[in-house]
C-alpha cells in the first residue's frame, strides 16, 4: 500500500500581522476568513473556498482539522483560597 502524498500547508502571508484565529489565511489576498468551506469528488482534487474573498485553492488532500488548546498565556491558574 503506498503513502498518502503530503498535505501542503496553507501559509499566511509574511507582512500580516499574527492574529487569533483557528483558520489559515486565503493564499492568494491574505485576508483572514470568517469561513473555509471543502468539497471533494472521487479522483478529484480537494477545492477549498475562502469566505467571504470568494478564492479557491485546490489541493490533492483534504484539509487536516485539529482542535487545538488555548495559548499558556491565556490560563490564569486557579483561583485563590480566600481564608
């Protein structure tokens, strides 16, 4: 049985500013999406589409989709004992 090929990563633009937000960024503008949606047909490629630019991006795997923790940061601990 032979592996699956890589799944390419889709890569923000180097100039955008970091932001939270659990979906890439639309490789063609740079504009973070509010949606992403993915459609695929037998021994077709995947093509996603970035709401609300409109682009479409074709990919010969489907997207990996992971649930990710908060950043350390935002975890302020337990709260304090009040004696």
């Amino acid at each position: 049985m032979r592996e699956p090929p890589p799944v390419p990563r889709l890569a923000s633009a180097p100039a955008a500013p970091a932001e939270p937000s659990p979906l890439p960024r639309c490789p063609e503008c740079a504009s973070a999406p509010e949606r992403i949606s993915w459609r695929q047909r037998p021994g077709r490629p995947v093509v996603l589409v970035f709401d609300p630019c409109g682009h479409r991006y074709t990919s010969p795997a489907p997207p990996v989709l992971a649930v990710t923790p908060p950043p350390p940061e935002a975890y302020e601990g337990p709260a304090p004992l009040s004696w």
